[in-house]
C-alpha cells in the first residue's frame, strides 16, 4: 500500500512559560497543508528477509542517520512490539523538507501507525493510535486525525478549533538554512499572550499580520535576515498573512487566489504553491 503523510503549518506560536523539566509551554494551531512525503509499504517475503525484521529505502531528501534512527521504522518497531506484525520493507520518498518547523517527520511516524493499524487489522481507535504517537514527539498525535487543532502544553495537549482556510492559496518558502530548535528556545522569552489564540483567530484574517505572532521570529530573523526577508517580499507579493512555521526555517504565505511565476520571485529556494483544503 501506499499513502501520503502531510505537512502541517503553525498559526500563531505563543511561548507562554517555561517549565521546571526544561521545557516550554506553548499556545499554537496546527493547520494541515498539502505538501506530502511519499512511502511505500509492502509484507518481506521470507526469501527477502534478512537479521533486521525491516528495510528501509529513503529518496527524495535524503535523510542523516540510521534506519533504526528514522521515525517510520521507530513507528513500526513499537506497534511490533504489542502486536504480531510481519517483516516489512517501507520505501519513503521525502519531499517534506526537514528541519522547517513542518513536521514530516512526526507526519511520517502517524501515518504509518494509521497504515500499519489499516494493512494488519489492529483494530486501533483513533485515541489508541494517537497514545502511540505521542510516544514518538509532542506534535505526532496531531497527524491521526489530522485537523486544525489549538496545541497547547509542550505542543501535545489539542483541543479541536473552527478554522477552515479552504479555497485559499498557500506559497511556503524553505531557505538552505538550518534553525538549531534549541537555540531557538534558548533566546526567546516566554510571556503570557495579552489575548488568547483562539480569540485572535476568530477575527478577519486581514487582521491576523497585526496581532498574530510567532515568538520565534525575533531572535530568528536578527540571526537570519534572509528569513525575515523572505516573509517581507510574500507580503510584498500581496500574502494577507506571513509568518514562519514554528522554529523555521520554513516561511509561508497566505493569498486569497493563486499566483504566478512564484519560483521566480524565490529562485534557489524550495518553493510550492498550493491551494488548501
């Protein structure tokens, strides 16, 4: 069989506190967007298997690390350990760039728990399927059933949000810049929103450039200007909305209708143009 993990954006990205374990509290939505890796998941012949119960085949973007490393095969390792699965090989293709606050990686894991849950029977509900990719990071969960949610806690508490941005076009941009996560934490400063999320939201979003923020983006665009500039020329190029997704170093806009000849305004980066859902 094959599917289609997704990529998703932040709107909004509140850093609220900091918690005694080292982490953050943060105030976030996640919105799905149709930018889409590519696996391929099929049963190992006996002829075909090997010491490991799996083969990994990655393209596309090529990912660092080990198969064991990779979150596909984390996905697979812990439902085989509860349950009689096969010997499987998974080919992936990436085009979800990595390191771009889009989650494919967390997007990777869900949807092979969903695929796996669908191909073997498991009989998995949607709650059991999100308990299990909770385990694999904060913001897996959200993948299964894969709608517009208010995150909140360290990204892992999701309270569903009527948000719906159908019929509008997103451009999302990705610079050859990698975001160190951590540093990013490092220099912001948590603070209590003056407004909740939820409520900015509920208003027009031509209102959303004023009010709605990403905490991330001060220190992140002091560091990367070519960051910063690039959410300027999208709204430049007439975005209603521009914000980088969670710690970047992905940059997207949002338009009321497509546009044209966007990969000439952003030659050299990753550049796609899609309509959403």
């Amino acid at each position: 069989m094959i599917f289609y993990p997704n990529a998703k954006i932040n709107i909004g990205l509140n850093v609220v506190e900091k918690r005694q374990d080292g982490y953050h509290n943060l105030e976030t939505v996640f919105y799905p967007i149709p930018l889409q890796d590519a696996i391929e998941l099929n049963t190992l012949s006996s002829n075909e298997q090997s010491n490991d119960p799996f083969k990994l085949k990655v393209s596309g973007n090529i990912l660092d690390g080990t198969p064991d490393d990779n979150l596909v095969i984390k996905a697979y390792q812990m439902l085989r350990n509860d349950f009689n699965l096969p010997s499987c090989s998974f080919n992936l293709f990436k085009h979800i760039p990595t390191g771009a606050g889009l989650g494919g990686g967390s997007s990777d894991a869900a949807f092979t728990i969903k695929a796996l849950n669908e191909k073997f029977s498991l009989n998995l509900s949607d709650r059991q399927m999100e308990d299990y990719a909770s385990r694999l990071g904060a913001d897996c969960a959200f993948f299964i059933k894969n709608k517009p949610v208010l995150a909140t806690g360290i990204g892992n508490v999701f309270q569903p949000i009527d948000l719906s941005l159908k019929g509008k076009t997103i451009v999302l941009v990705k610079p050859d810049i990698f975001v160190s996560t951590p540093d990013a934490y490092r220099l912001v400063k948590p603070a209590q929103p003056e407004r909740p999320l939820s409520e900015l939201l509920k208003q027009p979003i031509e209102s959303w450039r004023d009010n709605v923020v990403n905490d991330f983006e001060p220190s992140v665009f002091a560091k990367y200007p070519e960051i910063a500039a690039i959410k300027d020329l999208l709204y430049d190029m007439g975005a209603i909305y521009a914000s980088m997704s969670g710690s970047g170093s992905s940059v997207y806009g949002i338009f009321k209708r497509p546009l044209e000849n966007v990969d000439i305004h952003f030659a050299g980066y990753f550049c796609r143009q899609r309509e959403l859902e």
